[in-house]
C-alpha cells in the first residue's frame, strides 16, 4: 500500500456549484413534468458528502404512463412523419442548447458521478458533437430501389423508424452515453422512453427539458428515475416497447435480453470490458506509459473501455511498471470541482467495498500491488491509482472486470501468447496495441476479438466511427455512419406493371 497525501475539499466551489441548479428534479413523461407518487431518491456527491440531487422515485405505473406517451406519439403523433430536415433542425437546436448550458450540465455530473470538472466539461462538449453528427445522418438515412428485376418489375426497400425504444443508461457517463442513442433514435423517427441511473438523473432530466426547449413534440422523449426493478423491468418487457438500447454490467444486460424475448424485442446491449493493452519492446515507451496512465485512471477506472490489463512483453515488463508506478504517483486525485484533479470519487461506498475485496482477493492469491491499494484520507469516497503485478490468468482479477482505478500487469514472450491473453476474458470490446511494426501492430490487432482495436494510442473516439464489443461485451453497435439505420426497420415493396399471368390457367387460354 501506498501513502498518499489527504484529499482536501473546497466548500467554497461546491456551495458555487450547487447555486447553478435546483436540487429538485421532475420526471419527464408526455410533454409535462411528473413529480410521481411523491416518493425521492436523494444523491449525495460521493466526494463531498452533502445531497446534491432529489429525484421522484418513478414506480410501474410511472414506466407504463412513459411508454403509453411514446406509444401515442409515435403512432398519432407528428414526429415519425416529420421530413428529415425538420428532425435534423431539431437535433441542431439541442446540440446548441447542450453548447449554451455546458457548465450547468458539467456540474451536474461532477456533483453526481464524482468525476473531475475538466473531464466532465470535455464530456459536454463531446456530446454536442454526437448530437450535430445524428443531425447529419438524419438528412443521409434513405433506402434501395432496384429496376433490374426484369421490365414488368420494380423494387425498393424503405427504412421506417423502428417505433418505441426504451433506453437505459448507467451512472458513469450519464449525459454522454445516452447521447449515443437518443439523438439517434429521435433521427429515425422513433419515439422513446427514457430511464437514467438512479444515481445520476439530473444532467438527463436537464436534457429533456432542451429536448422541449428545441421543439421535439409532446411523448417524443419521455424520462423515467428511479431503480431497475421498478422503472427499468418494465421498460424491457412492455409488449408496447419495439426496442431495447441498453448500457450497462453484462448481468443486468442478460436480465433485460431475458425480458425482452417473449415479445421478441431487437436488442443493442453495451456491456462490461476487461481491456488490453498490449505493449511491445519496439514501442514509442513515452506515449504508452502516457496511455496506459490515462487508460487506467480515466474516470476513475469506472469505465466499459478501460484499459485495465497491462499486457507486457517479459523483455520490458519490470521497468514499464516501475515508471508507470511512479507517474502514477504523481497523478492528481482530489476534489472533483479543481481543474486541476484528474481522479475524483467513487460512485459509492458500496463499490469502493466492492474494488478493495478484488484486491484482497489478488494479494491471497500471491499477486503484489505495487502502488494504491488504498482509500485516501478523506470525507468522501477516493481510492488511490492502484497497479496490481505477478498476476496470472488463474486469478479473478485477470479477467473479472473491477469498475475501478485498477490495473493489472501480466507478461507474455511471443506475438501468439500475446493474442491469447488477450482474448483470455469473456469480454471483446476494446484493446490497443504499440508498436512501431506494422506487421505486428495489424497481426497482433487482426487476432484480438474485440470490437475496436487502437494502434499506438488508447481510447481516442468519434462519432464517426462505431463502438461495441464480441460476446459478452455486447449486441451490436452504437456510433457510426449505421446508428440511425439501427432504430429502424426495412420494408419491401416489390412493385408489378402491366398485365399478370393467370396462375390458374392453362397457358394460352
């Protein structure tokens, strides 16, 4: 374990912050805000301690009134038939309102998530960006026509929005990772329901209130808080729901693909990641030791694309961790509303319990940890930049995914051991490797099962370009020039000119 200097709070920015918006949210369901049954869910800033946010604590009822409204704005009302220009205006609009209250939507998830203000703000601005590009593709979405079926036939091949898409998001990236569905959706012409983490609602219900603001009609979008049994069950197994885009841990994506399947749903799941890097003696050893920082602390580690396996050449192993130990030394952890910080607090004490017995685990195992290890002096929830070395593939923590600021080392010898490694977990969602052979940046990257793979850098993104994961990492993509095409169905029209033959008859008659 690693001694670190006590974290301390600035209560002049937190009571600074909190000043920028009402504590007191208000469900978004048809048009209107809904207080609910009168039952709330307080969220304390797990870096300060204080109640940062109250938000209704949304039941069944509440689930069924949202999808009704979706049901009904999507079936009677204007939003699928509007022209794609008009959707693309509407989507144009909400990205400058996102530009115009970036601070307020920054603070909102600094005080909730935990995470740096920097981070956060770079977040807002990414999201405005996604918003425009589903705009952009809006106006590109279009189907197939086919005039060489013959002279007495014609076919196309349209693209309707899919209709109702209940949306679920988790708590780590909230603003952003429902970002990268509902403006896609919305392109389409579907309608949607809406329920964030009942931990981080406010930049979310903030979002639905531009949505009006930028003129999406009533029961367009419709925003549900409250917890998963009681919001979120519903929202999987409604028979009036045509679609599920889900982001979250692979067990509760399980459980909403179970609920999805007597209605047979179609299904987008972003699920968990155990993500490599695979570093060679070859390599640029400055800008790896740079990404394997921010790989493994970005967030706190609480991210599905963390690069939280340090896959190793034997040949350069020792003096990689050893620098990366010390860099990582110097890595400022503290008060997320600083600049300056670059790791905040933990989602909740519960999970930091959660990082701490992986941990444990690994040393009973005979694993070292080599720098962190351990909570940092504070009144809130901070845990120290961990590296954890000798770890083997037989240990949990070699393939189980920790959802924390910690990193492990493992070592191979060969270009072949390497790619096993890193397919050695049940995930597939992301890896790079380093190298300045292309033979083996583009070998080594063409044999990892995982849904991107990033050559001499981490973690680089845009919403050019799509994003999922292999097998338990998830079902389909999100991003990308398909992610309006993904909230829709396609319909034939095959099209007979002229006179038909008589089946019946004998030819001739």
């Amino acid at each position: 374990m690693t001694a670190q200097t006590p974290i301390t709070l600035d209560t002049s920015k937190l009571n600074e912050a909190l000043a920028r918006f009402p504590r007191d949210r208000a469900m978004w369901i048809g048009g209107r805000e809904v207080k609910g049954g009168g039952e709330t869910i307080e969220r304390r800033s797990p870096a300060h301690g204080v109640v940062v946010t109250r938000v209704p604590r949304g039941r069944a009822e509440d689930a069924g009134a949202a999808i009704a409204a979706a049901r009904v704005a999507f079936d009677k009302g204007p939003w699928p038939h509007e022209t794609a220009s008009n959707r693309a205006r509407v989507l144009l609009k909400v990205a400058d309102l996102i530009d115009r209250d970036r601070e307020t939507l920054a603070l909102m998830d600094t005080l909730e998530c935990g995470k740096p203000i920097a981070q956060a703000r770079g977040e807002v601005e990414g999201t405005a960006d996604i918003w425009r590009y589903a705009a952009s593709l809006a106006r590109e979405l279009s189907g197939d026509s086919y005039a060489n079926l013959g002279p007495d036939r014609l076919g196309f091949v349209l693209r309707e929005p899919i209709g109702v898409v209940s949306i679920i998001t988790p708590w780590n990236f909230p603003l952003l990772i429902v970002s990268q569905k509902l403006p896609f959706a919305l392109a389409a012409g579907c309608t949607c329901v809406v329920k964030p983490s009942e931990m981080t609602s406010a930049s979310t219900l903030h979002l639905g209130a531009l949505l009006a603001e930028a003129g999406l009609p009533d029961g367009a979008c419709n925003i549900v808080t409250g917890y998963g049994p009681d919001v979120g069950a519903p929202m999987t197994a409604d028979p009036a729901v045509d679609m599920i885009s889900f982001t979250g841990s692979t067990r509760v994506g399980r459980a909403a693909v179970a609920a999805s399947a007597a209605t047979l749903k179609k299904v987008s799941m972003e699920l968990g990641g155990k993500n490599p890097q695979l570093i060679f003696p070859d390599a640029d050893m400055d800008a790896a030791l740079d990404a394997a920082t921010f790989g493994a602390w970005f967030n706190a580690g609480e991210c599905c694309n963390a690069g939280s396996r340090l896959l190793l050449h034997a040949e350069i192993a020792e003096a990689f961790v050893s620098e990366l130990a010390e860099r990582s030394k110097r890595v400022k952890v503290g008060d997320p509303l600083d600049p300056e910080t670059r790791v905040g607090a933990i989602i909740t004490a519960d999970h930091l319990g959660k990082i701490e017995g992986h941990l444990r685990a690994a040393e009973q195992g005979g694993a070292t940890v080599r720098t962190g290890g351990n909570r940092l002096d504070s009144s809130g929830l901070f845990m120290a930049p961990t590296i954890v070395d000798k770890v083997t593939t037989a240990m949990e923590i070699a393939s189980a995914e920790v959802f924390g600021p910690v990193v492990v080392a493992l070592t191979f010898e060969t270009l072949d051991e390497a790619v096993a490694l890193a397919n050695a977990t049940d995930y597939g969602l992301s890896a790079s490797v380093w190298s300045r052979d292309l033979d083996t940046a583009i070998g080594v990257g063409r044999g990892v099962r995982a849904g991107t793979v990033w050559v001499n850098t981490f973690m680089d993104g845009t919403p050019e370009l799509p994003f999922g994961g292999y097998r338990q990492s998830g079902i389909g993509r999100e991003l990308g020039r398909n992610a309006v095409k993904d909230y829709t169905e396609e319909k034939t029209f095959h099209v007979h000119t002229g006179p038909r033959t008589s089946w019946w008859l004998p030819r001739g008659t």
